[in-house]
C-alpha cells in the first residue's frame, strides 16, 4: 500500500483517507465535507487544467481544488 496526497491519484484510482495534514479553519472545512480518515474515496476526474479534481465519496460527487487535495493523504494498492 503506498500513501500519496489526493492530488497524486490516477483516475478511476481508489483509496482509503489516512490522515487531514492541516488544521485550523481549513482542516475542519475539509472534515465537514465528510472527508476524514477512514472514508474510502475514488478520483472521478480532473478539470481541464487540473483544477480542481472530483472524487466520489460517500454517494456524492465532491470536488476539491489543488491546493485542498494536498492535505489529504490516501493509501491505494
């Protein structure tokens, strides 16, 4: 299992959250969009120029800007 930042996943790819590496107001936003470890998520696409990703998570499609997915780290096969 490797641990690379949402920002790092292929598309398609699946992963389990291990860890929010931010706190503060802009950790507890990303908690609040039910990203917190334990969750699994999948990267369903990129916008044109990368920014941002969408992930599906918990039932719904979320999308999240670079700057966000670096904080969260996930382990995928």
């Amino acid at each position: 299992m490797e641990k690379i930042s949402i920002r790092k996943m292929k598309e398609n790819q699946s992963g389990i959250i291990t860890e929010i590496k931010i706190g503060g107001a802009l950790g507890r936003r990303i908690r609040d969009m039910g990203l917190v470890p334990g969750t699994e998520v999948k990267m369903t696409g990129r916008a044109p120029l990368y920014d941002p990703v969408a992930l599906r998570v918990r039932g719904f499609t979320l999308t999240l800007r670079n700057n966000e997915a670096d904080h969260v780290e996930v382990e995928v096969d």
